[in-house]
C-alpha cells in the first residue's frame, strides 16, 4: 500500500493548481508565428504581414512571419502540419495547398487530415490575356488559331491555377495543342508577353501590374474565370460566358493552423483576422493585389477546401501533370 504524506499531498495540490493556472493563461500569450509557404514580395506574403501587424497590435502580442519557400509551398506546409496544435504556429498559403496533394508524387501533407482552416483571406481569379498583335478577342477564336497554328502560352510555372486552367480548358477540353512555356513566376511571364515574346499569357488577376498593361493597351484581355464579369473590366467575359459553363477559378490566400488546435482559439483567430481584413490597410492591400474578399468561417472554408481539393484532382488527372 502506498503511504500517503503531507508532502505527496502538497505536491499533488502544486502540480494541480500549476495545471489550473496553464490552462486559465489567456490565449494569446506568446509569440505567434505565421509560416508563408512562399518567397517575400508576393500576394500571400503581403498579407500575412498586413495581418500580422495588426494582430500584433490589437492583442499586444508578438506576431511574426517566417518564409519557408520551396518545393511548390510543400515544405512550408509540412513544417506547420507537424507543429505543436497550440494556435501559435499558422500556415499562410494559397490554392497550392489544395492543388499539391494530388500534383506531387508525395506532397507530405493532407490537406483535410492535418490542418483546420481559419478563414479566406482574399481570392484573385484567373484571367487569359494576348498581345495586340495577336488576332484573338475572345476564347474560341484562341482556340481556333490554336488548333490552325502553332501557338504558345505563358504561366507562372507548372502547377500554379492559370496553368492548370490553360492546360484543361484549352488543351484537355477543347483540344488546341496550344504549347506552354512556363517562367519562374508571375512577373517574368506577364513581362514576355508584353515583349511580344510569348503571344498569350495564363496570370492570376493579381498579378503586379497587370492591369496597368490592360489599362494601357499593351495587352488584350480575353477571358476571366470569375462568376461574374469584373467591375474593373466589364467588357471582358467570363470563362462561362466563352464557352466553358460553370468553369470559375481563382488563386486564393488562405489562413490554417495546425489539425487538433482547439476550436476556441481558430474561433478567435477567425474573428480577428475578420475584423482586420475590414480595416482600411487590409482592404487597401488586397485590392492593390487584385484580390476581393468575402467574409467566411472556419467551417466554410473547409467545405471549400474539401470542394478545391477534389476539384483540382479531378483537372490534374484531366491534365496528365505530375510533379516529382
């Protein structure tokens, strides 16, 4: 029989009350960390430190942001999938995380398993651009002078949203063989198709300075896979509206912490970054970004994640692309 002192007792009520005491701290107490599975400058990194700073200053809280590029947003991804589930390691990443289980071989992650979401920061939808040189105005006549000559397209690389929207509706679907050069981003296929180099362009809306191309005449919009036609550009037709129904895409930035993290703390993640991205700076930011946002939850965004997941397996597979 175990004996029982005063001391076995005083140091059971210690450890009891130091229990109470951790799980009573408020949450947040320490540092938070937003990990962005991409290089500095782009779209998801812009708005994680927007959201950062303003979560930094709303809760008087240290909150940083620490790039982990590489392997498509993978290796940022897995970092955060085997972080301790406490809501002070979070993932800031975009339509990748939902793209990458079925493009790579072995992306390392689940996207439904290992994370729970905390909301939609922002969507951008793709949009096929040409050069004014080219004799094309909207998508079936791409399609056309795609299938009567040898014909190429621009994207950011393979696996990004544009590219895989450019392989399934022109290549898969309508059967234009029309040749993809990728580039090592955004900003180098935008400037080739400017240049005159490469006649058509697959981008995210977002891109920097895309819109100031259109503005300016240097570039032709020829269709957008938004829902609707854009505000900004009435004038251009939705990727429905071209002989895709139903087709709607979009290149999205999303916040997730870690599977298991409790719901009270993903609730107030979600609430606040909520409210932030309401503010002028956030609102200001996603727009120079080109991207809009819609207020959303938790669990919202998982039905979405699920609805992309499966979406983008479905056109991968379409599209016979695989990435090692």
């Amino acid at each position: 029989m175990t004996k029982i002192t005063a001391g076995t007792v005083t140091c059971a009520v210690a450890l009891l009350c130091g229990s109470l005491a951790y799980a009573a701290t408020p949450y947040p107490n320490s540092v938070i960390k937003l990990v962005v599975a991409f290089a500095p400058g782009g779209g998801t990194d812009v708005i994680a430190r927007v959201i950062g700073k303003e979560l930094n200053d709303a809760w008087n809280n240290p909150v940083v942001v620490e790039n982990r590029p590489g392997a498509g947003s993978n290796i940022g991804t897995r970092v955060v999938a085997r972080s301790t589930p406490d809501g002070y390691t979070i993932l800031v990443t975009s339509t990748a995380f939902a793209i990458n289980p079925s493009l790579y071989k072995n992306a390392g992650y689940n996207p439904t398993e290992d994370f729970v979401p905390i909301v939609n920061a922002g969507a951008s939808p793709t949009i096929v651009v040409a050069h004014p040189s080219v004799p094309i105005r909207n998508l079936k006549e791409l399609i056309a002078l795609g299938k009567k000559q040898p014909l190429s397209y621009a994207s950011a690389g393979v696996g990004t949203v544009p590219f895989l929207t450019a392989e399934f509706l022109l290549n898969t679907k309508a059967a234009a063989s029309i040749a993809h050069i990728p580039y090592a981003g955004a900003g180098p296929a935008l400037t080739a198709v400017v240049a005159g180099h490469v006649p058509v362009a697959s981008l995210a809306f977002a891109t920097p300075a895309l819109g100031n191309w259109i503005s300016s005449g240097k570039l032709r919009p020829i269709a957008v896979m938004s829902p609707k036609r854009l505000a900004s550009y009435p004038a251009v037709p939705t990727g429905s509206e071209s002989g895709f129904p139903g087709y709607v895409d979009s290149t999205w930035i999303g916040f997730l912490a870690p599977a298991r993290t409790p719901k009270e703390i993903v609730a107030k993640l979600n609430g606040e970054m909520s409210r932030i991205l309401h503010l002028p700076a956030a609102t200001e930011a996603l727009g120079q970004l080109g991207f809009e946002w819609e207020a959303n939850s938790p669990e919202q965004f998982a039905s979405y994640i699920q609805a992309e997941t499966a979406k983008w397996a479905e056109i991968v597979k379409a599209t016979n692309t695989l990435v090692d």
